[in-house]
C-alpha cells in the first residue's frame, strides 16, 4: 500500500509533518504536492495526482489530502472514478472537546473505512491539531473495511 499526499498551502505545514509520521510507521509515502508554501496555489492542481494515483489502484492504494476545511479537496478527489473521500475537521472550532464529542469525531473516521472502504482522507488543516490529525490518520489506515454485503452493495452504487 502506497500512501498519497497533497496539500495546498493550508494544508502544507500539516501534510510536511503528516508524512514523517507515516514514515516512522513504516508507511510507503507518495507527495503529489504542494511542494513548498504558496499561499496563492490553489487544491485542484495538487489534489488531482494523488486521487488519480489511488483511482489507479482504489482497493489497495490510499491517500491524504489536506486543505484549509477538506471539503474542496474531497470535493476534486470524488470525481474521480473508484475513489471514494471521506472528509474529517474534527470539530468546526477550536475548542477544548469533552470525551464524549471526540468519540463522536473519531467514530466517523472508523466508520468511513469499515462501511464505505474510503481510500481517501481529506483532512481540514484549519480545524486539526497535528496529534489530531496523527491519530485520525493512524486509525483510518488500521480500520478495515467491514466486507459486509450490504456495503459492498452500497459502494457498487457509487460508480454506476
């Protein structure tokens, strides 16, 4: 399994930190870009190679994507076929969260793996702390996807 990156200047500083990481974990990683900060680049020209690359490969091959919210990058990498992109910000403010709201945050990343198989994980920089970010990442490469008939079924839908 090849680990994608990209980012576009929101997400560059936590992709840069994201990827070590992975690294360290003996992860195969893959940077698509941005390659240095601009903060005048825009997420589509990034984004695009690292969802072809996981198109290319969807059942085994996955990807990072980050940007200011996630939502745009997620956005550019469900267009193409066989990627499937899940979307996580933790919680939409930067707040202290009580134990019962982050087991909320962290279910929806278990959740995205085991009944939708997403391959791709598009994060909200803005919203993320790295230990945030390094754990939901963690979690959603170990979390398996579930195999159940039901959502296979479901994922076959997408791509008709």
């Amino acid at each position: 399994m090849v680990i994608h990156f990209a980012a576009d200047h929101a997400g560059f500083d936590l992709k840069e930190k994201l990827k070590i990481y992975l690294k360290e974990l003996g992860y195969e990683v893959k940077d698509h870009g941005a390659f240095e900060y601009n903060e005048k680049d825009d997420y589509p020209d990034f984004i695009r190679f690292a969802a072809k690359a996981v198109a290319e490969n969807p059942e085994i091959d996955r990807a990072v994507v980050l940007g200011g919210s996630g939502q745009g990058e997620a956005m550019i990498a469900n267009r193409f076929q066989g990627v499937r992109a899940a979307v996580f910000y933790g919680k939409p403010y930067l707040e202290a969260k009580p134990p019962s709201e982050r087991a909320v945050s962290i279910s929806v990343i278990k959740l995205s793996r085991e009944h939708n198989n997403a391959n791709v994980l598009s994060l909200g920089a803005r919203f993320l702390s790295e230990e945030e970010a390094k754990e939901a990442v963690k979690l959603w490469l170990k979390t398996p996807f579930s195999e159940e008939a039901r959502h296979q079924r479901r994922i076959r839908k997408i791509d008709i």
